[in-house]
C-alpha cells in the first residue's frame, strides 16, 4: 500500500471507532522534544492525531467555573480517545509497522504541565487547527471543543497541510477567561495565572484534576458569533 492508500485506510478505520478529527504530521524534525526513549522513536516520523468533539451540553453549563459534569464527560471523552487510539495502534501493528500510542491526558512533568508530547502542536502540524489566543487547539468547524489524543508509527503515510488561519477578530476568550490569563496574543498568554486559577478550581473541590473550560465553551470555531 502507498502512502495515500494508508492514510485513507487509517483515516477510514478511525472514523469508523468515532473519531471526528483526523490528521497526520511529520514529525521527523522534533521528536527530539519528545519525553520519549530515543530508542523508541529511532524509527517512527510520523504521528497520526486523533480527536473527539466535546458535548456542548455540557460546557454549556460552565459560566465562570468548571462544573462536576464537566469534569467527568472530560474524563470520559479522555479514556475514548485512548481506547479509539489503542484499537488504530493494534490495526498498524497488523499491517506489519511500528506504533505507540501516546494518552489524551497524561501528565509527565507537573512544574510545567507538560506530558510526553503536545498533542495540540501535532493537531497544527496535522493540519487541524491553530494555537489560538486561549493557548488551545482552535479547528475552523469545532472551535476549541474537542479533545485529542496522538498515535506515533512508521507506517509510510502522507501528511496534511499547515492552514493559514486564525482566530481573527474573536476575542470571546479573552473577555471571559476567570484568570485574566488570556490576551490578544496568543504569544502573551499567562501561563501562570492560568495554573494558578486551575489549582484554585481544585482546591475547592470543584474537580479534581486541573482543569477549567470556560474559554473551551466559548470557542466554538466558525459558528462563534464576533
């Protein structure tokens, strides 16, 4: 099978599991900022980005705090992703190449809240969106509100193209984010006011994992109203 052959296939198959989001990166020249054995990824130049659309129900439901709901459709959607991921990882292996699946939300270092690799600057590279002011993955159709997970192979697959959009002049974000961390640039993001407020939303038991999304449901990509 050529490369085009093998990207509709995984393409097919994954959509098949109920993924919304499909998308493939070279990877070649950055996996050395992996949090991964260079043993492991010696032969894998490709990553393959899975994601799945968040319920608008409910974000819909977040105003000024993340809600219990949130949290575990979040987790919910989380351990889909992985499952859809572990299921794409056994097709490759079959086919006779390498894979490893990489979790939606794992963290690896905890100081800079970072796992084993960004899922959201693979999601560019695949063509699925761009960093948008709230520091997210922003796709045209979905906005914000999805979850993605990253599937590394060595299966000879063609990529997608980088797209030449923004967020233009939406600022919904950056009006509404409860840490003040959101500004028009996506470059002047606060990084740290943004954890501070997610530690903040744990210690009052809202959640119990850091995690927020309140400018997640106001992005909502093309359908946003300016």
């Amino acid at each position: 099978m050529d490369k085009n052959n093998n990207y509709s296939s995984l393409k097919e198959f994954s959509q098949a599991q109920g993924i919304d989001l499909f998308g493939v990166a070279d990877i070649s020249k950055i996996k050395n900022e992996f949090k991964l054995s260079p043993k492991t990824l010696q032969n894998m130049d490709k990553a393959v980005c899975l994601g799945v659309m968040l319920s608008q129900a409910a974000l819909s439901e977040i105003e000024e705090a993340p809600t219990k709901l949130y949290f575990h459709h979040y987790r919910t959607v989380n351990n889909f992703l992985d499952q859809a991921a572990l299921k794409l990882c056994n097709f490759i292996q079959k086919e006779g190449y390498s894979a490893l699946a990489i979790p939606a939300s794992q963290i690896v270092d905890w100081e800079k809240q970072s796992g084993h690799l960004s899922h959201k600057k693979l999601g560019v590279l695949a063509g699925l969106g761009w960093i948008g002011r709230n520091n997210l993955l922003v796709n045209k159709l979905l906005g914000s509100q999805f979850r993605l997970a990253t599937v590394l192979t060595n299966m000879p697959l063609k990529t997608d193209k980088l797209l030449k959009e923004d967020c233009g002049s939406c600022s919904l974000c950056v009006k509404i984010c409860p840490a003040g961390a959101i500004k028009q640039s996506p470059a002047e993001f606060d990084h740290i006011k943004c954890f501070e407020k997610l530690k903040e939303f744990q210690k009052q038991r809202l959640v119990d994992q850091y995690i927020c999304g309140v400018c997640v449901n106001v992005c909502k990509g093309g359908t946003v109203q300016l």
